[in-house]
C-alpha cells in the first residue's frame, strides 16, 4: 500500500491505492481520495506507460499508443475540478463534463444528485466509469462516446459544462470550441480547470466570439510529479438576450 499527497494545495488530500491485477491486457489500481466531505473509490490505471487495444478501436478512434493512457489517470486537475464540484450550485441544471476520462468530478455529482452526464471518445472511459459509479454504490451516469470533431445530436444541449486539462494539443482549443458550440444551450456556463498549458488565452478567444465572457481563479495543485503546480479555473458565462 502507497500514500501519496495529490491535491490541489488548498484541501490536501491522501490517496491510498492497492494494485488491481484482474482487468485484462493492463494493469490497474484502486485508489481511495477524500473529496470534500465524501470518499471515493477510484480504479485508474496503474501507470502512464500502459497500451492494449486488441480490437483496434483506439487506433480507428486516432488514439496513439502514446496518448493511449492519458484517460486513465486522475490529474491534478481533474482533482481540483471535483473539489470544485462538491460546492458549485447545481440545482436545476442540466450538466456535462467534457474529456471526462476517469471522470471524477461527474462522481462527484452523482453523489450530491446532479444531472450529470458524461463524455470522452476513448474506448474504454466509459467502462472505467461504470465501474467506479458501481465501486461507489451510485447509480449509472449517462456517458456517450464523442469525439470532438463529430458533433452527436442524441447528446444534445447543457446548461453547465465542465472539463479538466483539455488543452494539451495545439489543435484542441478549436475543436473544443465547435465542440461546445454544439452541445451549449443559449444560456450556458462553461467551467474548465487548466493547468497552465499556455492554450488557455486561444480557447477564451474562441469562446468570446461565441458571446461568452471569460473570468479566471488561480488553481494550485500538490503533485509533487508535475511541473504543472498552478493553473487556472476558466469561468466562461454566456445569457440569452
């Protein structure tokens, strides 16, 4: 058993992990993270360094054997954006978390009772996710394969979208913004954590051409393995009329 500190520096947080070795073609692990007032089993995962996809669906998805895991981890933003969760106002809205990899900030939701819906286009993010839903004892979250660049009109149009550490290629500030031109609602907020990489004033440009207005909060994380220690949380809010 290993503990390690991996929060945002504000709320510290000790994750203890055992090492799942069931799951077929790779190696995960469970890990136990106290957020708010809440814990939360998570399977990731064991490492970065991890590729199987017998079926080729990642390679038909454009998936490298090299951004193959990228999925399968919780990020220090990722954290910081569930932290976030466990306070933002939620009722009566219809949400989305975008990129949602393991998807701990929709756990989160879940548990507090939001109308949460979640979406990645990896093969295997929905699997992982039903089964930390199933890990946590919460009920199925509605989750969608989507990429990016192929708009789905069965995942229709959200209130609030949300997203953690998205913008990590040169092409992803503008196939997120078409992406969330299509499935925000006219009145819509967008909350994305980003752990300053640099692309955050193109996606605040992009985002303003489609009537949003952009306010940030500094971010702090506790990875001692990063060197992403500090971002910022976008706050992006566009109203009708």
């Amino acid at each position: 058993m290993t503990t390690n500190s991996i929060a945002p520096a504000s709320r510290r947080v000790y994750a203890h992990s055992y090492v799942d070795t069931k799951a077929l073609g790779y190696e995960v692990e469970t890990t136990k993270y106290q957020i708010g007032p809440a814990s939360y089993h998570i399977r990731t995962l064991r490492d970065r360094q991890q590729f199987s996809d017998p079926d080729g669906c990642a390679e038909r998805a454009g998936i490298s054997s090299a951004s193959w895991p990228i999925f399968g981890v919780v990020w220090p933003a990722g954290l910081a954006l569930a932290e976030e969760m466990t306070r933002f106002p939620v009722t009566g809205k219809h949400i989305l978390e975008v990129g949602c990899g393991i998807g701990l900030p929709s756990l989160v939701l879940q548990q507090r009772g939001a109308d949460i819906t979640a979406c990645d286009y990896h093969p295997l993010a929905g699997e992982f996710l039903r089964h930390n839903t199933d890990l946590n004892g919460l009920t199925p979250i509605p989750f969608f394969n989507a990429p990016w660049l192929e708009p789905s009109l069965e995942l229709g149009r959200f209130d609030l979208i949300i997203g953690s550490d998205l913008l990590y290629e040169r092409d992803h500030p503008a196939q997120l913004a078409g992406f969330l031109a299509d499935h925000a609602r006219p009145t819509c907020q967008i909350l994305l954590a980003d752990p300053g990489r640099h692309r955050a004033g193109e996606i605040s440009a992009k985002l303003a051409r489609q009537g949003y207005r952009c306010t940030d909060l500094p971010l702090h994380f506790a990875d001692p393995d990063s060197v992403l220690n500090r971002g910022s949380l976008l706050n992006f809010i566009r109203r009708q009329g």
